[in-house]
C-alpha cells in the first residue's frame, strides 16, 4: 500500500519547491481575481482559468504519451493562462481588444455564451486532469524507481 507522500511525488509534488511555486500563483491570482470583482465579473474571471487548462492539459497529456515528461506543469499552465489572459490586459492598458479576443485561445467565442461555457469547461477540464494524473502513475509505475 502507497503511502500519500510517494503518490504525491509520483504525480509531481515536490515538497517545498511545488507549495512556493503554488503560493506565488495563488497570490497573484488573488490580486487579478480582487479587480476581476471590482468590475463584478466573477465569471469573466473563471472563463481564463478553463480556457488555459483545456489549452494546456492537452499538450500536457500528448507529450506524455509520447514520452515527454515535464516537472514543471504547474509552470506550463500559467503561461497559457496569462496567454489566454493578454486580451484583458490590452484591455487595461487601454488598447481596443476586441480585434485581439479570439487570438487569444478563443476568448471572444467563449465570452459571448459564458454561462454555458464556464460549466462545460470546467467538466472537461476535470476529465483531462483525471486523464492526466492517471496516465502520469501509469507512467510511475512502469518506470523503473530513481534515488
């Protein structure tokens, strides 16, 4: 039987390095989410969050199954959220975005039909992370152990 400790490494906890890059993300996402809310757009807020993860996971999921592994998925995801992301910040920098909207990992399509899109992303995104973090302790376990 695996103890918690080795299944989080086995999908890529790596003690203290993982909790910082988390509480750096988390901080910033604290500090987004806080204007996000002042211009009562929670949902706008959310919308970026699934739309770089349905982005990401499945670049994540290919190159693992061909045998690429990254120890740096955390890392990965941001960048596609703040990818995903550039249109709001044209936005606040007081630049037209609209042209930019669906450059941006189709940001526009999805804005116009956002209380349907936010569910239906989020249960895509839950079933690649499922795919994911399977297919990584699938990967785990048929490589041979490292010390």
């Amino acid at each position: 039987m695996n103890d918690p400790v080795s299944s989080l490494r086995k999908v890529g906890f790596r003690g203290w390095t993982t909790l910082l890059k988390i509480a750096v993300i988390a901080v910033v996402k604290v500090v987004v989410s806080l204007a996000y809310l002042e211009r009562a757009a929670p949902d706008h807020y959310l919308l970026h969050p699934l739309i770089a993860l349905n982005s990401a996971l499945p670049v994540l999921l290919v190159l693992r199954v061909y045998g690429v592994s990254t120890r740096e998925e955390i890392i990965v995801s941001y960048a596609f959220l703040h990818f995903a992301r550039f249109p709001d910040y044209l936005f606040e920098a007081g630049i037209d975005h609209e042209e930019w909207m669906n450059v941006f990992l189709l940001h526009v399509a999805f804005d116009e039909i956002i209380s349907y899109a936010v569910p239906f992303l989020g249960v895509i995104v839950s079933l690649l992370l499922a795919a994911y973090v399977g297919l990584k302790l699938r990967t785990a376990r048929e490589s041979p152990r490292r010390h």
